[in-house]
C-alpha cells in the first residue's frame, strides 16, 4: 500500500483531483493522509469535504484551523468571517451529516514510521504526551457537549504549556499547537503575531521544530498550515503546505524510504497582496 501526505487543500477540489490523477491514486490500495485545512477560502469546500469523507479508510485527515473554524461557526454563527467560503457547507442539506463526520476526525495521526499533525508541536510534549493530549481534545469534540467547547475556543492564551493547565485552558492551548503554531521561543511559549517564512521572525523566536530542548525531536512529523515556509525538510520534518490557495503548488509526499514529493501548479484561487499570505483563525471574532 502507498501512502501519500497532502498538503492544506482549504476548498480547491479541483486541484485535488488533479494532484490524485498525477500520482494514479487507487482508493483500494493506496492511502491518502491530508494535513488538514480541507475547507474555507476556496472556491469548493463542500465538494472537498464530500469526496474525503466518501473515501472512508482510504483517507485519514487530522483537523487544522479552518476546519475547527468550520465546527465554531456550525453552531454559533457569529463565529463566521468576511472571507469565510463555508457557507455552501452550512447551508448544505448533509450539513450535520458533514459537521459530525469532521468532528470525529483526529487531530494527531501516526505509524511506525511518520506522524500527522496540522500545524506544531510544543517542545515539552514527546510522543506519549502528544498522543495523551490529542486524545483528550478529541473525546471532547467527540461527545455530546462538543458546542460547549467550541462556543469558548478562540483566543491565544495560554500560550505556554503546563501540567497545571486544567479544563477549557487546558484544552484551548492544545487546539493552538495541533492547529495554529509556527513560531515559540525558547521555553515554548506560543507567539502568533508572526507568519511569515525562516529568517522574517525576532530574534527570540524559533519555528517549533527548531526550538530548544524539543521532547518530540525524534519524532518524523509531517506538517501544513504554513505556506510561507513552502515545502521544507529539516529537523525530522517535513512542511508540505506549499500554497495551493494562493497560486502555489499543491503537494503529495509519498511516505516511501526516501520519501518522495509530488507537486502541482495551482492557478490560485486567491491573489493576495504577498505571495502566500496565511490567515488564522479569526480570533476577535469569538465569544467570551
């Protein structure tokens, strides 16, 4: 069986389609991982979310910032943005079909060999630790007060990992690492002010899999939400959001020894003022 890591598709289905005809993916023998990012933005959310979820075992998605995003506005429509895409998806007449099927995908995904997230890893986590942590955050998207929980998500504290952490706290920090990191200093704490690619942060920040001490440093992570990095391997990582949004590339990363990248030009959906421009989740747009 082949297995292939696709990078953040957010909406551009027809890209997809493109990027699955390059590398002659055959859902019965092969296997899609998508690092999340399914939907918003593009032009075709809910087509994207339909064919993934058809795919049943042929695929695997962890959950990033825009597919949280898409659960926070399903039940509390306040949460939506300006340049949100994803009213196709909540209009749609299998909407809650759809939203209970995201809901219950994972937000860290692993095998012997390579492991799955959206966006980063905290340095104090190693791997027991991080599967522990995304566990937790996954029973509680999973059960019946998920609403509760996603009604109270939004915001960027804390923004630095403790054992005391308790309760939404406690679940918010980690909703951040899975979904929103990219930069931390030196003692782990978060900063999402900056976006930008290697060398445009502070001095005091690192990119997560550079930071000091890193617990999950043995650990061989593939990782999206960051399309200003572009596609990079280093420090037993591997980015593979290379744009596809904003007339970048769309990438396939054929776990095989030596892994193999298969790219596709992407006509861009989006032409933002700086080539791949990224966007968070709209933090001031949550309630307290």
């Amino acid at each position: 069986m082949a297995i292939y890591a696709i990078g953040d598709i957010q909406g551009c289905f027809d890209d997809l389609l493109k990027l699955l005809d390059t590398i002659a993916f055959n859902e019965h023998s092969d296997q899609l991982w998508f690092a999340g990012d399914l939907v918003n933005r593009g032009p075709k959310s809910l087509e994207t979310l339909r064919f993934v979820k058809s795919l049943g075992n042929a695929a695997i998605t962890v959950l990033g910032n825009h597919d949280m995003h898409l659960l926070a506005a399903s039940c509390n429509d306040q949460a939506s943005h300006r340049k949100d895409t994803l009213s196709q998806v909540l209009e749609a007449s299998d909407r809650d079909e759809l939203v209970d099927w995201l809901r219950h995908q994972p937000l860290f995904h692993f095998n012997d060999d390579f492991c799955l997230v959206h966006a980063g890893l905290p340095p104090q986590w190693d791997f027991k630790t991080t599967k522990k942590m995304a566990l937790l955050a996954e029973d509680t998207l999973k059960s019946p007060n998920y609403q509760f929980f996603l009604k109270q998500m939004y915001g960027d504290k804390p923004n630095l990992w403790s054992t005391s952490l308790k309760g939404i706290r406690k679940q918010r920090f980690i909703i951040n690492c899975f979904t929103r990191m990219r930069y931390c200093d030196a003692d782990g704490r978060l900063d999402f002010a900056q976006n930008g690619p290697l060398g445009s942060q502070p001095n005091h920040l690192f990119p997560w899999f550079e930071a000091p001490n890193r617990k999950n440093a043995d650990m061989r992570v593939i990782f999206g939400h960051w399309s200003s990095l572009g596609y990079y391997e280093g420090a037993n990582c591997y980015a593979i959001d290379t744009g596809c949004l904003w007339g970048g590339q769309l990438t396939a990363l054929k776990l095989s020894d030596p892994v193999q990248r298969i790219s596709i030009d992407c006509p861009g959906f989006k032409k933002p003022g700086k080539a791949f421009e990224t966007i968070d989740i709209p933090v001031h747009l949550a309630p307290h």
